[in-house]
C-alpha cells in the first residue's frame, strides 16, 4: 500500500510504501521539516496515525511546528516527542526510541502510523556526547562505533505486519542534516544504507525557486514503485523518461547550440513539467489530482501552453478533478476524456 506525502514529486517519482523508511536528507534549511510536515498534514481522513519527534531542536522551531500542525488540524491524529536542545543529552539520546514505541503500540493494534525523525543528525551528536562523557573509545568523526547499530535498530522498526499480526505498519521518515551537500559523511552514509531510499534536497535548486528543492536523478525509492498504483506508475515512468531527457538537454542549451525542432520540443515539455512540479509548503494535493496533472501532460495538453500560465490551469483542475469525483480505477479513457474536456473550455475563456 502506498503512503501518500500530497508532494507531486514524491508520490510520483519516489513514491513511499507503508512499511518502509525513506530519508529526508539536505543541507540546512532547504525545507527537510516542510516536506515532512506535508506528509503528516496529508495523512488527515487516511486513517494513519503520526508521531513527530523533535531531537535538539530550538524552542522556536518546536512552537512553530507545533503550531503548524494544529492550523491544519493534525493534533487529532499526531502525537509530538519533544526533547529540545536544552534538554538533558540522555533525553535527547532516548526521544526517537520514545517516539518509535508510541508508534509500535499503535502498529500492534493494527492500524497504520507515520513516524518523522527531526533529526538525526543531531541525534548522533548527542550520542557521541554522552559516549565521550562515559569515555567509550571515539570513532570516526569522533562518534562511537556502535551509532551505526543504534540507528539501525530504531529504523529496523518501521515494517509492515501480516493479517496474522494485525496488519498494522509503521512508515518512518527520518530527517538527516548535510554539511554543503556532502552525503558521503559519516552519519548520511549509514543512515542511507539503512533505509529504502532517500529524498534529497538540494541547494541550487532551492535558490533556482525549484521548491520543494528534490533532486530527482539524486533521490531514490528502491521499491516503494512495487507500492505505487499501477496507474500512477505508468503514468509516471512516462513522465520521468521525459523530464530525465530534457535536463540531459538543458545542459546543453547553456552553451547556446543551436538545437533541432525535436529537441527544442522536448525542452519547452521539460520547462513546463518543471513549472508543474513546484509545490508550496502546507499544501498537500490528493492522488487523483496527481494522475490528472500527469495525463495531461503525458499527452501533450501542456504542450502549446505558456510557463506563466501553467500555474492558474493546475488550480482549476484541482477544482475540476475534486468535484468531478473521478477515481484512480477509473479507465484512462475516462481520465483523457475528462481532462481534455476542461482543458478545452478553459482554453476557450
Ligand atoms: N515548498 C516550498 N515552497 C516555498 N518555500 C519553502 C518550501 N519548502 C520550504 N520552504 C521554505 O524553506 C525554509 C526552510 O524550510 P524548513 O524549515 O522546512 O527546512 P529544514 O531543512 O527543515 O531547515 P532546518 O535546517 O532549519 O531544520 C522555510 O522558511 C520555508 O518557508
Ligand atoms: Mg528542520
């Protein structure tokens, strides 16, 4: 079963499967925390139960969050694990364990649960603070040789039990910090080999306005696709193959070559699909609207239109796809011919 994060890019690209761990990993402040907020907040009326915990962080960022989460109505389903960055070490060490059995408890009585890490990153700083103070031998970068099998053993958690068990799953998204980018460190490399895959962000994008900043040939789900609806699937390894060729492209357009009439077709689709794929924080879309978004473009309705516009013809096909009520297992015909449809009337205003 797939988990829905409402974030166009991951529920097409990278999708996450109930059951799995995906990373969230990127430097400071290109929007970790936002990309897993969203997943929470798209997680009301799904009948997924969420934990948030926050590891070291500053009093601001816990009220802000915090604060996020009750505007967009998630209390009522999410529990937040608070230990700050004044908290004693050995409580900073112990809140994602703390989190993680919250979550477990509700696995266990079947039902599906969501659990953010934020982050670990500052997690392992303070295990290797609490490791140096009980003067256990320090490792590379300083960290204590056994951080690997700590964060394993948190992660290894996150599954997805049989119908003898309950059924239940745990889902986790924990969040790990990069220094310029660098996820060949220490802590990233582990925590990218413990779990399913990564979601990275990525600086220039970020300062390019490609928000949320995910780099698409850098992220990973190795198989969170074996979760994804068919039809999403298909839809979105058709679109991938295209927006993969035309930033093979762009590169070159840089260099001012003069470029033939195919490739200049496939670099007006890649711009658009790239004006298509920016997404604001908080505002997370349903998988129906995705599929529509993606047939569209997949046959070609996007292809005569303006970048400027392409922004205000997604907001009414939101509305559209909403009141239309159509449903994934509906027949493609069904979708191109509903989507054509309005592409048409609005066209014509
Ligand atoms: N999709 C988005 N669209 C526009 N702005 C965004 C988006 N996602 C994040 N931002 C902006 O980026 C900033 C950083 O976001 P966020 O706090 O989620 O990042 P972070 O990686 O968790 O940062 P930190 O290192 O502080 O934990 C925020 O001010 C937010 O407004
Ligand atoms: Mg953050």
């Amino acid at each position: 079963m797939p988990l829905y994060t409402g974030i166009k890019v991951i529920d097409t690209l990278i999708p996450v499967g109930k059951g799995q761990r995906q990373l969230l990993i990127g430097d400071e402040g290109l929007g970790r925390s936002s990309v897993a907020l969203d997943a929470i907040i798209n997680q009301r009326g799904k009948d997924v139960t969420c934990v948030y915990v926050l590891i070291g962080q500053k009093r601001s960022t816990v009220v802000n969050t915090i604060d996020i989460l009750r505007k967009n109505h998630a209390l009522d389903y999410t529990t937040i694990v608070v230990a700050e960055a004044s908290a004693l070490p050995g409580l900073q060490h112990l809140a994602p364990f703390a989190g993680c059995a919250i979550a477990e408890y509700w696995m266990r009585q079947g039902r599906d649960t969501l659990v953010v890490y934020d982050d670990l990153s500052t997690h392992a700083k303070t295990y290797r603070e609490l490791s140096l103070l009980l003067r256990r031998p320090p490792g590379r970068e300083a960290f204590p040789g056994d951080i690997f099998s700590v964060h394993a053993r948190l992660l290894e958690r996150a599954t997805c039990l049989n119908a003898a068990h309950g059924g239940g799953s745990m889902t986790a998204l924990p969040i790990v910090e990069t220094s310029l980018g660098e996820i060949a460190a220490y802590i990233p490399t582990n925590l990218i080999s413990i779990t399913d895959g990564q979601i990275y962000l990525d600086r220039n994008l970020f300062t390019g306005g490609f928000r949320p900043a995910i780099d698409i040939a850098r992220s990973v789900s190795r198989i969170g696709g074996k979760a994804q609806h068919p039809r999403i699937k298909k839809e979105a390894g058709r679109m991938k193959l295209d927006y993969l060729q035309f930033l093979e492209l762009e590169v070159f357009t840089r260099f001012g070559a003069r470029l033939e009439a195919s490739m200049e077709r496939v670099i007006r689709r890649g711009r658009v699909l790239r004006e298509i794929l920016k997404q604001d924080r908080l505002a997370p879309l349903d998988i129906e609207f995705q599929m529509s978004w993606m047939v569209a473009f997949n046959d070609g309705l996007f292809d005569e239109m303006k970048i400027e516009d392409v922004s205000v013809f997604l907001s009414t096909l939101k509305k559209q796809v909403a009141q239309s009520g159509l449903r994934l297992d509906k027949p493609r015909e069904d979708w191109v011919s509903a989507v054509s449809g309005w592409f048409n009337t609005e066209a014509k205003l």
